[in-house]
C-alpha cells in the first residue's frame, strides 16, 4: 500500500510503498542516502546495494534530482531526523528521469528564483511555509464556523472604490468601468442585516506602485462582519482571532516552523493579553523616542516597528484621526476627531496585519460623509440603503492572509506567502 510520508511515524517496523520526487542524493560506498519528497513532507531513505535487487541499484546511481520515483522499504525510528523516522529501501524504480533542474543546492538570486516560481514551490523552505498557510486558512474557517458566522462570496468586479480611487486596478465592463476588489466589507455590512455575523475571504487587489516586502498587487483578505457589535466587542474579537489562528500554526506546525528555523519566542507571547494603546499614546510614545512626527500623521513601517517592539507581542492602537481613515468609519461621539477605528500591529517588523473599526450606521451622516470623500452617490445608493431601511449598529475588520502568514514564518518577503506572487511588474509566471 502506498504511504504518505507525513504519516510514516505511525507505521513504525512496517513495511511500506512510496510515491514521489527525488530532491536529492548522496552515494557512500555501496550505500546510497535518498532525500524522497511526495507533497506531505520529506524523508531520507537508505539503500543499501546488498539489500536491493541489482535493477534498483542501478536506477538509484542513474536518477537525477526530481526524478519521478517508487519505493519500497521498511519504516524505521530515527530521533535525528527532521520527520522522526528513516525508510530502509528494499526496491527502487525511476518513472521519470528528469533533465537537469534549474534550481539546485547552490544560491540563486531572488529574480531568478521568480521567474522559476513554479519550481520553486518543490523546495523545503517554500513547501513549509505553504503548509503553514494552509493550516492559517483552515484555522480561519474553523474559527468563524464555530463561532456562528456564515460565509458571504463577495464579488471580484465592484463599481465603486472601498479604500480610496488612487489604488484601483480598472477594467471594461461591457462599456461600463468595474474595479477589481479592494475588499468586500461594503457587501458584507448588507449580509450582515440578514444573517447576523458574516465573513468574506478571497482575493482583493491594490494598484499600490510599490516594490516594499509588505504589499502585493493581489493578495487574499479575510474579512468578518457583525450586526450590533461596536467598538469594544471588536476589539475582543480581533485579539480573540489573532490569539486562536497562533495557537493553531504552533499547534499544527511545528514540523514547518522548525524547517523554516523560526524563533517562536514571539508567537508564545500572544497567549498573553494585547496591549491596548489609543493613536494618542502612541504619537507621544514615537515622539519620545525622538521621532519626527505629528499628530494627524498616518504611521509608516518604521513608526509600527518602533511600538511593537516595546511589547513584544501584538499591540493594538485604536482612535485614529478621522482625517486620515475611510469615509465608511464612526467617530467617537465623546471626540469625533477620532474614529473608533483600530489596527492590530504584529512584532519584528511585520506591522499591520488586522485594521478594522465600527461603521457609520446613520443614513444621513453617511450620506454627508460619501460627500465630503468627493465619491459618487449613485455608485453607493445600495450601500445608504442598508441604513435607509432598519438601520444598525455594526462593525468588522479585515486582515491579510499573507501579511499573518509572514509573520508566522519569520519570512521578509510577502512574495514567499502566497503560492504566485504579484508584485509590481511582476506577473509572470
């Protein structure tokens, strides 16, 4: 019977059958170290050439790295092993002889390793930190499911802006203008009026001209909604999701954290409470620190490293300047030159990874904001209408999937996060 290798420490002394690539090998005398990969995870097989049939010996010595292979050995413990076990290979074969593969063990520059994306992704490094990505999606749907919330499709062709109009990727739509998405929390705050709490989680797009680690022009956002939550009940919520999806990733993931060799000191520490801090305190704590900023100032990178690093762990920073943030954001009634809006900034270096706030709910503060934004009415006539018929207190946030996911593999680049990376002038392959 075929074996997944991810499993193989549960068949311990028992013979098994493999299926996969060949991502390296090394021949010592008459014994031959095979690196054996199938998708599930990597295993070193030995084979001795006294223990294989004289055909198996020859096809190890012929195959080359990446070759298509078939094995069969017996299961053995090995606590020097990354998977914690080794395969004693009784019988080899090669269904694929592959040519000589572009990327091998030396280094090899980031654009050339982009423009070999589709190879890449078979390396231990890349196929680590895509298993932690799977496990933080599957963690987000089974936090949202257990928690009641119903999942809303937002769509990818909207013809209003969300974010700003300067960011919009812009395309015909059968004589008409269409955007593609910058996020789908306009769709879900009238989902919300039928279903209560609802979450989206699929691609948005940002026409950002930037070449920085921390934005892509196409990356997958996460985005809860909920009727009759303000401010405070979001920002429990917010560190309750932050504080879960982490617990799952050093749970689950502790095979493909150890690959990546991440320090998982940080990721420990969100066990404990966030600190909660207002723009306020934080201008005055950057000021102190001897930075050259002003209150209405949005903050850059180096302004969001400076105050998580004075926590070491997530820290969230809440009532922003209504000037700087989006039209759609309630301001607080005690001062509404704020917004009851909040961010959640993630340590070493990652910054922003959950933005989020209580929405307007009056129809004719709305109204005058969409206005003063400069936006066209009739484009969010639909969205006024959620608060023209039986209007609601409401609030949600979003977070980008390969941002958490960075952070959770000490990457620096989001380009390793996300299986096709599109960056600017990038979009090949």
């Amino acid at each position: 019977m075929v074996q997944s290798i991810r499993h193989l420490a549960s068949v311990i002394e028992q013979e098994v059958e493999l299926q996969g690539w060949l991502a390296g090998h090394r021949s010592s005398g008459k014994i031959a170290f095979l690196q054996v990969r199938d998708g599930s995870g990597q295993v070193q097989a030995v084979a001795s050439r006294a223990d294989v049939p004289e055909a198996a010996w020859e096809a190890i010595q012929q195959a080359t790295q990446e070759s298509t292979v078939w094995l069969r050995g017996t299961v053995k413990a090995d606590a020097r092993a990354p998977s914690g076990v080794e395969l004693h290979a009784s019988d080899f074969r090669v269904d694929h002889v592959s040519p000589e593969f572009p990327i091998s063990p030396k280094e090899h520059g980031v654009g050339f390793l982009m423009d070999h994306r589709h190879l890449w992704l078979r390396s231990r490094r890349q196929h680590a930190v895509l298993r932690v990505r799977h496990e933080v999606v599957q963690a987000i749907r089974d936090f949202f499911y257990e928690r009641d919330f119903t999942l809303i499709d937002s769509p990818i062709l909207t013809p209003a802006a969300c974010e700003g109009t300067s960011t919009l990727f812009e395309t015909d739509y059968f004589g008409d203008k269409a955007y593609l998405s910058q996020s789908g929390q306009l769709y879900l705050e009238p989902a919300a009026a039928s279903l209560g709490k609802v979450y989206c989680f699929g691609p948005t797009f940002r026409a950002e001209k930037s070449k920085t680690r921390r934005h892509l022009m196409e990356f997958w956002m996460v985005e809860p909604e909920v009727a009759f939550l303000e401010f405070p009940g979001l920002c429990d919520l917010a560190e309750e999701f932050v504080r879960v999806l982490v617990a799952r990733v050093l749970d689950r993931c502790r095979t493909e954290l150890e690959t990546l060799e991440r320090d998982t000191t940080t990721l420990e520490a969100v066990s404990e409470p966030f600190p909660r801090i207002t723009y306020t305190e934080a201008i005055e704590r950057l000021t102190a620190a001897g930075q050259t900023i002003q209150w209405g100032d949005d903050f850059g990178a180096e302004h969001e490293t400076l105050i998580a690093a004075e926590f070491g762990r997530p820290v969230m920073i809440s009532h922003y300047p209504t000037s700087i943030k989006a039209f759609y954001m309630q301001p607080d009634e005690d001062d509404p030159k704020v917004v009851l809006g909040l961010d959640v900034i993630a340590p070493e270096g990652y910054g922003e990874i959950i933005g989020g706030s209580q929405r307007i709910h009056d129809h004719d503060f709305l109204l005058a904001r969409i206005k003063e934004h400069d936006l066209p009415i009739e484009a969010f006539q639909w969205y006024l209408d959620v608060r023209k018929y039986g209007t609601f207190p409401h609030s949600g946030f979003g977070m980008g999937l390969e941002r958490f996911v960075a952070w959770m593999c000490g990457v620096d680049h989001l380009r390793e996060t996300i299986p096709y990376p599109r960056m600017l002038h990038r979009i090949y392959p």
